[in-house]
C-alpha cells in the first residue's frame, strides 16, 4: 500500500487564498521535486515573476501529473470553478479566434496556476490595456545543430554592440536550455506585424556582421551549424518562457534574468528550482529597470525599408498561419520547383 495522501492546504497569496491540492505529487521525478516545491518556488521568486507577468495574457504549459505525464498548453481560462478574483484579458489568434486568457493582476494568480499544474508561463509582449500592440521586442538566440550555449553567448554579445549604436538597453537571460533570450521594452504604438518587420531588420543587421555564427534562415536545411534569430517568436501568438519561468526539464532550470557581463560567465544549468530564489533574494533583480524607457523602433523600421528596396523582403511565417501579405512562398528549398539554381 502507499503512504498517507498529503492533505491539501490553503495559503494566504497577496491578499487571497489559494488552495494547493496534492503538495506532495512529484512534478520533476529526476530531481523528486513536488507540487508543492513548485507552488513555493513562484511564491520565492514573486518580484522577479511579476516584473515578467503582470497585466501580459499569458499562455499556461501545464503537466497535472509531472513532467513526464501529460503536457498541455491552456490558453483559455475556464469558464467554471475559477475563483472571482481571477482576470482576464481577450487575446485574438491569427485565426481570428478568440479566447480569454489568464492575464496575471499580483502573485495570486501566479500561485493559482501552479495550483492548476503549471509549470512554464508563455508570457504574450503585450499588455491588457493594448493586446494588439506589443511593448516588448523579443530576440531569441538559438543554438542549431554542431553549436551550443557559448555560440549564443557570443552572439549575445555581437547584439548588445549593435544595440549600444542604436542607443537602446537590451534585457538578457538564460532561456533554461542551450539559448539566449534578449528583451528590448518598446513603446506600444506598432502592430505585431511591424514589430515582426523590425525583428527581423534586427536579425539581418546582425546576420550580415557575424555570418559564419548567425542565420536567419527560416528553413532547417539552410541554417548550418549557425545561432537561428528567431524571428518568428514576434509573430501573434508566439511566446517565450517568461523570466523566472521554470522550464520542463530534468534539472528544473529556470529561463534567468542576468547581466551582460555575467552572460559571459554562467552555466544555465547551474540556475534552477532550488537555486534561483536565494539568487535573487541576494543579488536583486538583474531586470528591475527593464521598463524605465521604452524605445522608439522606428530606425529598424527604417531598417526594414532599406532592406525591402535592396531585394529583401518579408521571410516566412510558421505553417499553422494564413498567408500574409508579402510574404515568400512556405516552401523548403529543397522543394520548390521554382528556386533557381546556380
């Protein structure tokens, strides 16, 4: 026979109570990490999560029974069983569907998730007062095939130089894995498809600097043993593991805010449930001025005008979205028939 069921608690979060069933599940078996340590570890890292969630739709990746069960991705709350408290924000998805997603007001709904079985939180760029115009450009540094979290780094490094001549502060963390993630806090006046523009006039600007270590081939066969810009994270409906954001893996990393200077120098798995909350709680939040000035984006629109007259134009969306205005046929090029060949 088993052991004795933990029985459920109610804990006091920013002024609600919230329930936590089953405290004792295992959600990371390799580690013995339970629900419990879960639900504690966002209570642990509260400013940190909120500097990331607060007012942002955000998508919740949950595993009701641990890591290795069942995943999914909710993106709608619940019609029943909620509690009162709880907000909300409509999102539209490139569909034209809708749906009201959790869009976390104070640490409450941060722990009511947990409750639910979360473990990653998909922050949208976005805030509840304009879900249609991002505040927040995101460059995800991604590490292909033959290259790891040191080619990132040093990719990372090539972007801060570019953004110190465009004047602007750039935001790093880990991703929880090989990448690097790279915030930049803009001012919410573009839509998601100019912000994508800008995105990618970034990524090329980048690309043409450093192109044996940086691609911004959208098609696998084309990116080599390079560190993928990924720009389509700033197409609607695309989102990253939020700073603080545990990740679904082995060693319960955690996506990390740092320094620029402290990229140079980290191990991203030495950043986990166990080890993030004495960190912050020590040295601060490395991301606590994030939102101090917002950027005008509009030299990488320019950017984006010079490259479109150059021949350069818009690069794929991912397949799960309507064709878009301006945007190359999606297929492989190992494919199209049409490509020509030298």
């Amino acid at each position: 026979m088993g052991g004795t069921k933990a029985a459920a608690e109610e804990i006091e979060v920013a002024g609600h109570t919230v329930r936590l069933s089953s405290p004792d599940r295992v959600i990371f078996p390799q580690r013995g990490f339970t629900k419990a340590d879960v639900f504690h570890y966002y209570l642990s890292v509260g400013e940190g999560i909120m500097r990331a969630l607060r007012d942002r739709p955000t998508t919740l990746q949950r595993f009701p029974e641990g890591i290795e069960g069942e995943m999914f991705f909710q993106k709608r709350v619940p019609t029943r069983g909620v509690p009162p408290w709880i907000r909300t924000a409509e999102i539209s998805f490139p569909s034209g569907r809708k749906a009201a997603e959790l869009c976390p007001a104070d640490l409450a709904h941060v722990a009511w998730a947990a409750q639910m079985g979360t473990v990653v939180f998909h922050a949208w760029p976005v805030r509840a007062a304009d879900v249609d115009r991002p505040d927040e450009l995101r460059i995800d540094l991604d590490p292909q095939p033959g290259t790891d979290f040191a080619d990132a780094v040093t990719a990372a490094g090539e972007l801060r130089a570019l953004l110190d001549e465009l004047g602007v502060a750039g935001w790093p963390k880990t991703s929880g894995g090989r990448g690097v993630h790279v915030y930049l806090r803009i001012q919410p006046r573009w839509t998601f498809v100019e912000v994508r523009r800008a995105t990618i006039a970034l990524a090329r600007e980048l690309e043409r600097r450093r192109p044996e270590l940086v691609t911004t081939a959208w098609w696998k066969e084309e990116r080599g043993s390079r560190v993928f810009v990924d720009f389509n994270q700033m197409a609607r409906d695309r989102t990253i593991a939020c700073a603080y954001s545990l990740r679904a893996n082995a060693r319960a990393t955690v996506s990390t805010p740092v320094d620029w200077d402290e990229l140079t120098q980290v191990d991203p798995d030495d950043f986990d449930l166990r080890s993030v909350p004495a960190r912050l709680a020590g040295r601060g939040d490395p991301h606590a001025g994030i939102d101090d000035a917002p950027w005008d984006i509009s030299p990488l629109l320019a950017w984006a005008e010079r490259d479109a007259a150059a021949g350069q134009g818009d690069l794929p969306y991912p397949p799960e979205y309507p064709k878009m205005p301006g945007e190359p046929k999606r297929v492989q090029p190992s494919k199209d028939r049409d490509r020509k060949t030298t």
